[in-house]
C-alpha cells in the first residue's frame, strides 16, 4: 500500500494551565491519490492534528512520515523546507496579501523555495491560474477580488510547488454553497486528473460526504 502520509501512535498533551491529552494513539494514513476527510465535534482534535501533520507543530510523541520518510525530529529549517515543498495548505482565511497582485501571490512559495527561475515561477503561476480558471485575475489586486477567487487563488499558491498532499483546513468554512461546491469539484478535479493526495478538515457533512473517506475523530482519538 502506497502511503504519501503516515503517523504511527502520536500522542499530543498541553500541559498548561493543566494537563490536557488531547491527541491519543493516532495512527493512520493516506493513500497515495487519496481524497480524505478528517470530522468530528469542535474540541476533538482535529485541527491541533492536521498542524502536526503539516510540520507546523512538533511537539508531540510518535512518528510523522511523508513519503516513507520520518519527518518527526528533523531540524526546524529542514521541516519549513520539507512543508514548502511537499505540502500545499488551504486555510479557512485565504491569508493573501492584499496589496500584492494575484500572480505575485501565487508566485511566493515558490520564491521562497528558490528552485526556480522567476521566469519559471511566473510561467507555473499562470499555469496554476489557468488550471482553475482564474488566469485573467493574474494582474489584479488581492484585495479588489471576491471571497470566492480569492480561495481558488489561495488554492493556485498552494499547488505553486507541485506538493505531494494538499491539506485543508475548513477550507469552505468561509463560502457560501456554490463557492463550497466550486472548491469541492476543484479538489476532485486535482485527485482525479493530477493524481494529488488531499486531506482536509471540516465540519461540512455534504463536503466530507463527497470525500473517498471520513475519518471521524472524538475526545483526540479517531473512532472510524
């Protein structure tokens, strides 16, 4: 079975203003091209997992593998290397910086991971705008766009790098239904033509519904 994801027993407290175990045993994974859903009530745990998941958070027990390799341990400046390149994140806010143009937005963690000519980051930008439709926004403002472009643009930035598994977080927490069903067919859209893995959190029941599989956590433990 070809896992791009795993974690094997990761256990997660906050010690204050007491202890609190808040992720218990988590052991999964996700399939290469897999589309997954993570649900469960506020509280559960989902978010403080998908945050590990993506390198953010290291302070937890247990192992974390992307692409058969342990991520866990590695050296901060190795892990921001590691979750710009491998990992793309939709958040419920789409965190663009509204004074940059669409294209520059998009074009960032690309410079950032400076593997690329600027001709070569511009070119994949266009071709990620493209893809979703929205290439004659490139030259507009961030902030002069809709709620709705501006997901499918923070989308855009989070494919620039080409990542292995995209991750979401509420990623529709903040748009109305046909914009909801807009990000859901793009998602689809990348697992089913680009072979992309995509995990995302979410209380949405249609979306989650729609996934290949719902992982339904309670009390920081998944229970199916």
């Amino acid at each position: 079975m070809e896992y791009v994801l795993e974690t094997k027993n990761i256990n997660k407290h906050f010690y204050k203003p007491k202890d609190f175990h808040v992720l218990k045993d988590i052991s999964f994974g996700v399939k290469v091209g897999e589309f997954a859903s993570i649900m469960g009530k506020s509280g559960s745990g989902k978010s403080t997992l998908l945050y590990i998941l993506s390198t953010m958070d290291t302070d937890y027990t247990g192992e974390l593998y992307l692409n058969h390799e342990l991520v866990t341990g590695r050296s901060h400046q190795e892990l921001s290397r590691i979750r710009n390149k491998h990992i793309g994140f939709v958040f419920q806010f789409h965190y663009l910086l509204s004074e940059f143009s669409v294209l520059e937005n998009v074009m960032l963690p690309a410079k950032k991971l400076n593997e690329k000519s600027h001709a070569d980051i511009k070119r994949d930008a266009m071709q990620k705008l493209e893809m979703l439709h929205i290439d004659y926004l490139a030259q507009q403002r961030a902030s002069r766009i809709s709620g709705g472009e501006k997901q499918r643009v923070a989308i855009a930035r989070a494919l620039i790098n080409n990542p292995i598994i995209l991750m979401g977080d509420e990623p529709t927490g903040n748009l109305d239904s046909q914009n909801s069903d807009n990000v859901f067919n793009i998602f689809k859209r990348l697992k089913e033509e680009e072979g992309l893995s995509l995990l995302v959190v979410t209380h949405d029941e249609d979306f989650a519904q729609r996934t290949d599989r719902i992982i339904q956590m309670e009390d920081g433990r998944i229970i199916s």
